[in-house]
C-alpha cells in the first residue's frame, strides 16, 4: 500500500522472495506498489476488486481497521472480513527529529516556540496518527505535513530539509532503511510500554502524559495498534483452503533458514504476529466504546 524503498516494502520484497518455496506449485510473487490516499487505494482495491482466489495479498497499516469506526473519508471497506494471513513484526514506534532542527529531547521540543515539522502520510498511518496522539496526549508542538506516499518519500524530504522530522517510524525499520538519515537524526522518544532493547536512553512517552487521560490516549492510539500496523491479507471471500496454505506459507517463510539470514543481513527485527491474532484485533476495534471511538476521532 506504500512507496517503494520504505518499511513496507522492504519487508514485502524480502517475504517475496521466499515465500514461493512454500507454497505447492511454488509460484512466482510479484511485488506490485499500490499508492495514495495513505493506503486506502490498496486496501480499497484488495476489498472491492482484487479476486478472492488466493494469489493476491494484501500489505497494509492495520490503523486502517480503526479508522473506519472514526468516520474516515474514503473507506469503501468492512476490515474485519478481511482473511488475515499475519504481521513479520510487532512494531517499536519511535520519533526521529533532526539536529539541525535543535530539538534533541522530549524536553526542549516540548520548550520550543516553534513547531517541529513532520512528515506524515495521511490518517490512518502511524506517522499521521502518532504525531496526532503525541500533540494532543503531551502538547509537542508539531506542524504535520500529510500527504507522502510512504517513508522513501519523507526520507528525501528530510534530506533535503523541506522537513525536520517524522514520527510514528518503527526502529525496526529505521536501523534497517534509514541509517543515512540516522547520521544527522536523533531519537528523541518511544511510542511504547517498554524501550526497545537498542534504544535503552529513550526515554517512553507515556512517562511525560500529566494525567491519566493522557496516558489513556497513548496507549489506545500508539500501544495497542503496535501489534497490527504491518499486516498481511487477502480478500474477503478467499477460500479456507487457500487461506490455511498462505498462513502456513507464511508462518515457514518466517522461520526459513534462508530468509532469516537475509533478514539478519538487511537488520530487520522479526516478532510474527499469527493471522488468527491480526483478526482478532481488527476485529476488536468495532467493539470500542462510544466515548473512547469520540476520544480516538477527535484526535486521529
């Protein structure tokens, strides 16, 4: 659903070239970047007019599900019939600010007068709704700009200094595809319960909320998504047959011996998610209360 040279697809070519070995007949995969409107083409796309016969499947930002009970514009799909196949990786989210931009801790960007400017993709990807949660959980003061088609393109941006940084950027993907930008780029905060075992000086988010409030909007927002913000799917409709040989396909993808040394090699962080556990959240966000779905939609 998102640009090539991201997260997304770094993860997707990797997964696409050992999946097929699994797979009886072991078919050719194909990696095909359906962008815009922060993945709702694709998603749109995979629900309304790919086949459900099994051979096309779906990556995407699992936000998605709960935005669709905040009233985004756009949606034109029912998340939870959606055949979940799983995650690669439960995601640590970090923020990454610029140093040029002289924010290099939580404190002095919450001291600054001016707002930081983020780069992000559109509501319901982590790099909109994680800026949205801090801002409106710990009153950072940010200016977001939307409308990115995915990490590749911020990266350019920040590079080139039309941004000074990015939130909502898992570390396992930034260790992995952003270490030019990680030469002049500090990690100033964890959008998580616990540190990442690589980041054990960042300090957590949730540790600057000033009531409980705050610290109920970073953990519906940021720390319960966290589980599904990469994941796998195929049609509704996709046949229980084919659907238990993609699962399978790609729960021993994920233990291959080959695979994993690649994704040693590329630094990618591997923490699967089941597809019966990815249904089980997408489904559980139709099941919010009213006050909490108001929380969440005035923020995100």
């Amino acid at each position: 659903a998102y640009a090539a040279g991201g997260g997304y697809d770094t993860y997707t070519r990797l997964i696409a070239r050992h999946i097929s070995k699994h797979i009886p007949g072991q078919p050719s995969a194909i990696v095909e970047n359906k962008t815009g409107a922060g993945g709702l083409i694709a998603v749109n796309f995979l629900y309304n007019q790919a086949k459900p016969d099994g051979l096309t499947i779906g990556n995407w930002n699992g936000m998605l599900g709960l935005q669709q009970h905040l009233g985004l514009s756009g949606v034109e799909y029912d998340a939870p019939k959606f055949e979940s196949i799983g995650a690669p990786v439960r995601q640590r989210q970090t923020c990454l600010i610029t140093n040029a931009s002289g924010i290099t801790s939580v404190e002095k960007w919450m001291a600054s007068k001016k707002p930081v400017k983020l780069g992000g993709l559109g509501p319901g990807t982590t790099p909109s709704d994680m800026a949205r949660v801090l801002s409106a959980a710990l009153g950072l003061p940010m200016q977001l700009v939307e409308g990115y088609k995915g990490g590749a393109d911020v990266r350019l941006a920040l590079d080139s200094g039309e941004l000074e940084g990015m939130c909502g950027l898992a570390w396992e993907i930034a260790k992995a595809t952003w270490s030019k930008q990680l030469e002049y780029m500090t990690v100033v905060v964890q959008a998580m319960p616990k540190a990442h075992p690589d980041l054990p000086k960042v300090p957590l988010a949730i540790n600057f909320a000033k009531s409980e409030e705050a610290r109920q909007r970073l953990r519906l927002g940021l720390h319960d998504v966290s589980t599904v913000v990469q994941i796998y799917t195929a049609p509704p409709g996709t046949s229980m047959d084919r659907m238990q040989i993609l699962r399978k396909a790609f729960q021993e993808t994920l233990k291959d011996p080959e695979f994993l040394a690649e994704a040693k090699k590329a630094q990618l962080d591997l923490d699967p998610v089941s597809g019966e556990e990815v249904s089980e959240i997408i489904s559980g966000f139709a099941h919010l209360s009213p006050s909490l779905q108001g929380k969440l939609k005035d923020i995100l």
